[in-house]
C-alpha cells in the first residue's frame, strides 16, 4: 500500500518544515524571549492536526483495499449429484399459456432451483434445432443464475425442436467422475420436428442417466406472438398453433428411467423430479466456491472522514475560531475527494480477479476462469478486460453464440488499436462458427482496417466470403427447385384440367349422337333392371375416370414445406 507508506515521510517533512522554522525565527532574537510575543503559536496543535490527517489517511487506504467478510473461492469435498437441465428455447416456448410465456416461467422455476440446491451440481443446455452447452455442470450457483437470465429464444441460430440432439448433448456434458449420480431434466412442449427422441433417451439409460420430462405448455394450444405484435406463421401462411405432445414427453421419459411432469403455474414441477433425482447415490466430488461476500470498505471511509472533521476544526492557532463557511467548504471538499477515489478504486478492483482467470485460462481450468472473470464482472460490470476474457473463454468452451455476444460490443469500446484488432477477429471467428457469415464478414473487414497485414484475418475473410457464397447459391438452387415443383405441379393441374375438358367434350359429342339417333328412330322400350344395369355402368365409368385423375394429381404433388421454424 503506497499511500500507508507516504505517512512516515509526512512526518519527517514536517519535522524539517518545523525545524527550518526555528531557524528563521533565531536570526531576530531568542525564541525563549520571543515567545510571549507570539501568544497565538502552538507548537503541540500542528503534531496532533498531522496526526489526525495521517490517521485519517490510514483509514482511507484501508478502505480502498475493499475488505469483505464471507467471500473466498475455495476447493471443498462434497457429496450429491449432477443435474443438468436442458431448456427448450425454440420460438414455441413465446406461448403465452403461462405467464407471462413459456420460456419465461421455466426460467424462473429453473431459478429457484438453483436457490434451493446446496451440494449438488447443475449445468444448462438450450437447444431448439441445435442444442449447446450454456453452463457446464458446476457448483457456482451464481454464475448459474447469471447464464440463465442471458437466455432467449436467440441463443440458438436453428429453430426447430430437437429433443433427441439435446438428449445427447447432456449425455456428453456430465462429468466422468459421477457414474452412479447424473440426471437430464428436459423442459420442452415436446414438439419434437427432428429427431429420435426415445432412441437418444434408451442410450442415456444405458449410461446411467436417468431422462426427467416436464411438460409445458396446453393440450388446446396458443399462437405464438412475435415482437411485432403479429403471430408466427408457417410456409404456407397459416397461423402456427403450438400444442402440448404428452404422448412423446411420457415415452422419451420411459425409455431414459425417468418420470413425467407436467408444468403448472403455480406448481412447475421441478420439486417432484428433484426428490425423484435425490434416489440416486450421491457422489463426492471436488468443488470450487465462489461464496458471497459483504462489503466492509465503507466503515473505514467513515473513520477517515470522521477523523478528517475533526482535523478540519482544530487551528494551528490558540484561541482562532473557524467560521462556518470554512468549516463546511472543507467538508464539501473533504467528501467529493472521498467520493471520487472511491470511485477509482472501484473501477479497478477487478484487475486481481481478471488475472486470477487469466492463470486459470492457462492451466486449462476453464470453468474457475469462468467464476473468475463473473466476479470480475459482479464488482465492475463495465470492465472490458473480464467481458473479452470471458468471452474467449466461452468460445473455447464450444458457447460460441453467448461469447459473440459479449464480444461484439466489447470491440467497440476498446481503446488500444491492436486489441481492438484482436477483438474484431475473435469476433469474427465466433460469428463464423455460428454459421453467421454476413456478421463475420464485417468483423474481419473491421479487424483489417486496423491491421491490413493480419495474414491469419485475410485468410479466415476469405473462408467467410466463400461459405457466404455457397450459402446463396445453395438458398437460390433451393429457390429454383421449389420454383420448378410449382411449376410443375400447376402444368399438372392444368393437363388435368384439359383432360377433364376433353372427356366432358366426349360425353357432349356422345349426348348429342344419343339425341340425333332418338330423332331418326322411335325410343326403344327398356324394362327398369336394364335401366339400372345401364346406370350403375356410368357411374362406375366416372368413378375410374376420376381415380385416374386423382392418381396423377398425386403424383405430381410435391410438398412445399421444408422445416419448422419453432
């Protein structure tokens, strides 16, 4: 602490300042002689104004060093299970037959969760017609909550519903280490577009995790309103109503040793499968902590200025009365100085935690570097050095589409010319591996007016443009191809239509031979069976005609629809 050891030279200095005094005051006379002459002059009150002001730094100083009580990040024996929930986070969870959404309601159910655990590990996945680790399975209740408030219905580019890959996912992101002790939560409407579900499940089974399902969402079903203010429709323009698939949620629960649960407003469910989870032998793990902790920095401010005050008030002369004006201007002063290196030493508080994380980066401990760079973060929330951090931490971790989102506005606000280089390419390199070529374009082009001679940056453009590229001409030849199935399918209506044309064209001809032979001979007689005979045979004729037509109308169709997108 620099500013504890500028004290002891404050004293010297004014020892000599004192001395020098005295010195002055001998060349007109004896000081002892002198001093009735100078009944005003103390020489104890300037030792105790210093003591006082030295005091008052010390307490300063001791408040800039920020001290809590109850915070420490430390490695713990513990015992309990690992969780993973995995969040259905497709555009079917806007519903708004809870409220205020789906989405919304299973993020505070999973919230409280996260409130109640005490020893047991949890890690987030979110998937839609992806599915990517969020959070891996941790004991960092608070950067749980954090990740969890980040997500939305963009956190995965592909819409979609992909139970099965999501399944999957979860069964590569346990630990190892927990054989006897892991669990899938899914929290899902159960619309499933993709994927084998129960398969995924039955191989979670086989590994030992046990596969839970809660259900959300409504039997009847909800439009799903978009930010517009419109609703979501499919391909053909029709209004998309999400429903509930109970069926498929109860069989994926079966097949993965699970149970099923369906969502209540007041009563999610997740308590149920908790209990049910808590059967399971408990493992004991290693943990890193991040505890909280209670800020103590302000006590010390308030001896300081406390002292302060009281420095302030006492004069250097005997017997001199402040006036109120100087007693208060000195206050005033004394605060705003208080205030704004209270300010600056927050600003820089996080640097020890920043290069905590950096260690851990480097070591390969990728989840304390994440804590690390949170509670960077938790003190300073503007700090730049923990968002780029964490950022590139998260795209090592496979997150690539949180890390561009922390990253890209990062980019702008660095000042230095090189690391804000840096930043554009890693951001580039995330966008990219999110299949957003158009935004990694522009990141690389950013990160090259800075440093034109970036070979790695021209090379990765290069990559970026020519999977653009491929991406419209891809989106153009199915353009085409949907174009010629139209086509195709309106010649077929129209053949159809010109068929149907000349055969009511040959039952006219037909009629009108029928007509002219009547008028050239008398009507034959015809008993009622041959009329019938002959009745039934006719319709039997249009029905084989019209099988016909049906049969080639078939063939022709070709189905319009590609994907789902919620």
């Amino acid at each position: 602490m620099l500013i504890i050891a500028v004290i002891p030279f404050l004293f010297l200095f004014y020892a000599l300042y004192r001395r020098r005094g005295r010195k002055i005051l001998a060349r007109f006379g004896d000081p002892e002689l002198m001093k009735p002459l100078m009944p005003g002059i103390s020489s104890r009150r300037g030792w105790w104004k210093l003591s006082l002001f030295c005091a008052a730094l010390f307490f300063f100083a001791l408040g800039l060093s920020r001290p809590r009580t109850g915070a420490r990040l430390k490695e713990m024996e513990r015992s309990g299970v690992e969780i993973i929930v995995a969040l259905d986070v497709s555009n079917s969870m806007l519903a708004e037959d809870y409220s205020p959404n789906r989405l919304e309601r299973a993020k505070l159910a999973v919230s409280r969760l996260v409130d109640n655990l005490g020893r047991d590990r949890i890690g987030l996945i979110v998937f839609a017609g992806d599915a990517f680790v969020q959070l891996p399975v941790t004991t960092d209740y608070v950067s749980a909550k954090i990740f969890l408030k980040s997500i939305s219905t963009g956190s995965v580019p592909r819409q979609g519903t992909a139970l099965g890959q999501a399944i999957l996912t979860g069964i590569r992101s346990f630990s190892l280490d927990t054989p006897e002790s892991r669990a899938l939560v899914l929290i899902t409407d159960g619309e499933n577009h993709e994927d084998d579900a129960v398969a995924a499940a039955a191989e979670a089974k086989n590994q030992g995790i046990q596969v839970h399902c809660i259900g959300i969402g409504s039997e009847f079903g909800k439009p799903i309103p978009l930010a517009d203010g419109s609703l979501l429709k499919d391909e053909e323009g029709n209004t998309v109503v999400t429903r509930l698939d109970e069926q498929t949620l109860m069989k994926v629960a079966e097949a993965g040793d699970g149970i099923y649960v369906r969502a209540g407003n007041t009563d999610f469910g997740l308590e149920r499968i908790v209990e049910k989870i808590h059967e399971l032998n408990e493992q004991e793990y290693q943990s890193v902590v991040f505890e909280d902790f209670d800020e103590q920095y302000m006590y010390f401010f308030g001896i300081a200025l406390f002292l302060l005050l009281i420095e302030f008030l006492i004069s250097e002369r005997k017997g001199r009365r402040f006036k109120s004006f100087d007693v208060f201007g000195k206050t005033a002063v004394c605060l705003i100085l208080l205030t704004a290196l209270s300010q600056a030493a927050l600003a820089q508080a996080d640097k020890k935690d920043v290069r905590a994380g950096n260690r851990a980066f480097r070591k390969g401990e990728l989840e304390k570097a994440m804590v690390d760079y949170h509670k960077a973060l938790s003190r300073d929330s503007t700090s730049v050095k923990a968002k780029y951090n964490l950022a590139n931490t998260l795209q090592e971790t496979g997150q690539s589409a949180q890390a561009s989102q922390i990253m890209e506005p990062v980019a702008d606000s660095i000042v230095s010319t090189v690391q804000k280089a840096d930043a554009w390419h890693n951001a580039g390199n995330m966008q990219l591996s999110q299949k957003e070529y158009a935004k990694s374009i522009e990141a690389y082009k950013k990160s090259l007016r800075l440093r034109p001679d970036d070979t790695e940056t021209k090379t990765n453009l290069a990559y970026a443009q020519k999977m653009l590229k491929d991406q419209e001409n891809q989106q153009n030849q199915q353009n085409q191809d949907q174009n010629k199935d139209q086509n195709q399918d309106q010649q077929n209506q129209d053949q159809n239509q010109d068929q149907n044309q000349d055969q009511n064209k040959d039952q006219d001809q037909d009629q009108q031979k029928q007509e002219q032979q009547q008028q050239q001979q008398s009507p034959p007689k015809i008993t009622p069976q041959a009329a019938q005979q002959m009745l039934d045979a006719i319709q039997q004729k249009e029905k084989e005609t019209q099988d016909k037509v049906n049969k080639e109308k078939a063939k022709a169709a070709v189905p319009v629809r590609t994907g789902k997108n919620w």
